[in-house]
C-alpha cells in the first residue's frame, strides 16, 4: 500500500518562508499571485494490505516524526 502525506503549516501560524516566495514571484512579475503557503509532500510505501492497520501506523509516524503538529496540519491519502 502507498501513503501520500501533505504537511501544511496551520493557517493561525505565519508562514515566512510563503511569504519570501510571494515576494519574490511578484518582483519577477507575477502580481496575481496571493497568498502563499509551503508545505512538504512524502510518498511512503507500506508494508502491508490492512488498511486499518496502515491507518493507525500513518498516523503514529506523523504525530511522532513527519508534522510538528504545534504549527502543522497533516494529512494523507491511501492507495492500493
């Protein structure tokens, strides 16, 4: 089984590094862009079939490793 894991930073939580990239594509001419954000995105491939079991490991290892969840949101998507 294959996780997708997207990492955002909590929208109460500034974002300096978003703001350092909307700043700059706006000097290199791209003024329509807002707000932005970054996050980090992780392919893990699972060693099993059990979804149920795959769900409850996902979510240990981002609790304990993949988000800060003080300033982090996570979430994730299963694939077969």
């Amino acid at each position: 089984m294959k996780a997708k894991v997207y990492v955002t930073i909590k929208q109460n939580v500034l974002d300096p590094q978003g703001n350092a990239v909307q700043g700059a594509l706006h000097t290199m001419g791209f003024d329509e862009v807002g707000k932005v954000r970054i996050g980090k995105y992780l392919e893990i491939d699972l060693g099993t079939n059990d979804r149920a079991h795959a769900e409850e490991r996902l979510a240990a290892m981002c609790e304990k490793l993949l988000a800060n969840t003080v300033v982090e949101d996570y979430r994730y998507e299963l694939e077969d």
